[in-house]
C-alpha cells in the first residue's frame, strides 16, 4: 500500500516562511529610512502650535500680505514685504532632505529683499518668513519651485 504525501503542511510552511520573510525585510527598509519631513524639535514647535496659528490668521489678514516672486531668467528671488514686517527672516525648508535648510536669512526692511538662487539646489522647497511688529508675531509661508 503506497502512502500519499498531503501537500498542505509544506505549502503552509512556505507560505508563513514567505510572509515573516517579506515582514522582517520591510522592518529592516523602514528602520534606515531617512526621516527629514520631521523636524528635530517637533514637541516644542507642537506646543507652540496655536500662537503659530495666529501668527499666520494674522498675516492672511494684512492689506499688503508678503508674496514671493521667482524669476527663472535672472536666476533670483524677489521677496516683497508689508510695511510693518520689521526685522523679517526667512527660512528655505527642503521636505526632501533636511541637509540642505537654509536658515535665518534677513530681510530688508524697507524695500523688497532680492536672493540669488545660484547656490540653491534644484527643486521643492518651502519659504517660510516670520517677523514681529510689537508683541504681535507674524508668519507667511510659501511653496517654491527652484529650477
């Protein structure tokens, strides 16, 4: 009498030595991938979160709010500032990698503040401007694509 093998253990076997297989390599691709979209002191900046709010209802709320202008020709940013914005800054955020940042940059005061963008690295960024006119802070922000 000739004993017929079952498959179904060995299948089973395979496909749970499959699926821990696919489970710990995708452990191991999300544990050395690069976080940058999260910033080193998110805790403070989430306290922080609805005086950042209202510096940014504040802005949106101004006559003459601030507004970015890339001119691609000339290889420079133009940034044009309400009157009030006294001592502005700016930030250029890269979602894409962290390394590149550029940070407290000052504005002019008095008249629009014009950046060469030679130096910067192709691609998205974010601007992010801030200021402050007595107590009231205020916070514009603005998505830019350097080519």
């Amino acid at each position: 009498m000739k004993l017929k093998m079952n498959p179904w253990p060995p299948a089973l076997f395979l496909w749970f030595a499959f699926l821990i297989t696919v489970c710990i390599g995708f452990v191991i691709k999300t544990s050395k991938m690069n976080n940058d979209l999260v910033s080193k002191d998110y805790y403070a900046e989430g306290l922080d979160h609805d005086a950042h709010q209202m510096a940014v209802s504040r802005t949106k709320k101004l006559e003459n709010p601030p507004r970015i202008e890339l001119e691609e020709v000339k290889n420079r940013l133009i940034i044009y500032l309400p009157e009030s914005a006294k001592g502005a800054k700016l930030d250029l955020y890269r979602p894409s990698d962290a390394g590149l940042d550029i940070h407290d940059i000052e504005l002019q005061d008095d008249a629009p503040s014009v950046l060469s963008t030679e130096a910067i690295h192709p691609g998205r960024w974010q601007a992010k401007i801030w200021w402050k006119d007595g107590e009231l802070n205020y916070f514009h922000q603005e998505d830019l694509f350097i080519p």
